[in-house]
C-alpha cells in the first residue's frame, strides 16, 4: 500500500485554516522535549501497544525527525491494521524547522 505523504508547506496550510487533522510524533520523548510541534507523542517504541489511540477517520500526520520511522510506523499500521488516513510528513520536524518555523531548534 502506498505512504501518502504531506509537506510542511501543505501542513502549515492546513493549520493556517484550522482544519481538523491529528498530529503523531513517534520520535524519543527526549527529542520531544528539546522540540516538538505541539502534537501528541507516541514514541515508535510504543506504537504497538498504542496504535489503538490514533484515530482511523479524519487526517492523520505521522512526523519525527526526517521522515524514515514515521514512514515505517504508517506502513505497519496500514499493513496490520487497516488504516488508510495517515499521512507522513516529508523530512519530518527537520524540514519544518528548516522552511517554516526557524525558532525551533534544528538538531
């Protein structure tokens, strides 16, 4: 199944007209803590015992720090549990810091 994927720019987008969309951080929670854009941290570690806490209707952005464990954790839930509302956020909180907010810290 293919891993849909959503820009900064796109995100930023839809945050700018506060449209409904869930966003999942699967970094450490000490990445979290050094940085994060404000949304709910599951850590990949953790994801299969908490898979059940992210929503299957609505959009749902999947983020860390360049994109690849975020990629892995959609393609696992979409492979065993059927979900199909999940996007990956292209170069992850990197890219975010990078083109979009510049006050948060690039690690």
């Amino acid at each position: 199944m293919e891993i849909k994927e959503i820009s900064v720019r796109e995100l930023k987008e839809l945050q700018d007209k506060s449209e409904n969309c869930c966003l999942i951080d699967v970094r450490n929670p000490s990445e979290f803590e050094y940085c994060n854009l404000d949304g709910k941290l599951i850590p990949m570690s953790e994801i299969t015992e908490r898979f059940e806490e992210i929503a299957k209707e609505g959009k749902v952005i999947i983020h860390c720090h360049h994109g690849g464990r975020s990629k892995k954790v959609i393609a696992w839930m979409q492979d065993q549990h059927g979900y199909t509302n999940l996007y990956n956020l292209t170069g992850g909180i990197h890219a975010w810091s990078t083109h979009i907010d510049t006050s948060i810290d690039i690690y």
